[in-house]
C-alpha cells in the first residue's frame, strides 16, 4: 500500500491539512503537540475506522459540526479513495480511481461495506495493520 494524499478537516487538532506523500519515504517532524501522531491516527482512522478517542464526537475539532478525512492510496497498481465524514452521523465512502485524470467511481458506502472493501483491497484487517504497521503513541513498550 502506497500513501498519496491525506486531507484532514477539523480533524482534532488539523483545521485544515493536506499532506500529499510523494515517492519514497516519508517522514513526519514536528514539535510535541504539533499533530504528528495525528496524522497516523488519521490514517487509522480513514482506512479501518480505528482511533483512541473514546467517542466519534472526540475526534471532532473544538466548535466544528463537520469532520472530513479524506485519504488516496494505491495498493497492487490500483488507486483508491477513502472518505469518512461526520456531520449528524459518520459517513465512510470508497471510490476507485478510473482514469489518469483524476476520476473516481464510487465503490461503496457505510461502515461495514467500507470495512469488508478494505479487507479484500489490502488483505489485512486493523489488527493486523495496527500491530504491524503502525503502533500508537505509548504502546511501543508494549
């Protein structure tokens, strides 16, 4: 899997953030409270519907109604889109890129369906991912 864009709308502490991951390795730096580990919960968050606040309503930027995350990957030469949106309720959306200028078809949409696409397009859950790949801020003792 390949990281290509990530867009953060009142995503806790990211107001508005648009991270375009470039070929190679990516590295994020910043200072302590900066959002650094943020990002990765997005990523989390936007793939699996994973995240360590103890509610949906807590990922919620202070005095925002809408949350956004939005992330492009590619996995085995495909291209995807990931959109999960909270206004009244959380919605998650996935699109498949279908041409070289940029459209996208809708795949699915809801959790579940989102999920289960998910699970087929990188064969991995989210316990998998988050043991293997990305470990949460304070668990790396662990």
């Amino acid at each position: 899997m390949i990281f290509k864009r990530l867009k953060l709308f009142n995503f806790k502490s990211h107001e508005e953030t648009v991270i375009p991951f470039e070929k190679g390795i990516s590295v994020i730096v910043g200072e302590n409270g900066a959002g650094k580990s943020t990002i990765l919960e997005a990523i989390s968050f936007a793939l699996f519907k994973q995240h360590t606040a103890k509610k949906i309503d807590d990922l919620v930027r202070n005095n925002s109604e809408v949350m956004n995350v939005e992330l492009e990957f590619i996995s085995n030469g495909r291209e995807y889109k990931i959109i999960r949106e909270k206004k009244n309720s959380l919605k998650s959306s996935l699109f498949k890129k279908t041409s070289s200028d940029g459209g996208y078809v809708h795949v699915c949409t809801g959790d579940k369906e989102v999920a289960n696409e998910i699970h087929q397009i990188l064969d991995i859950d989210s316990d998998l991912f988050l043991n293997a790949i990305y470990i949460r801020q304070g668990e790396i003792a662990d």
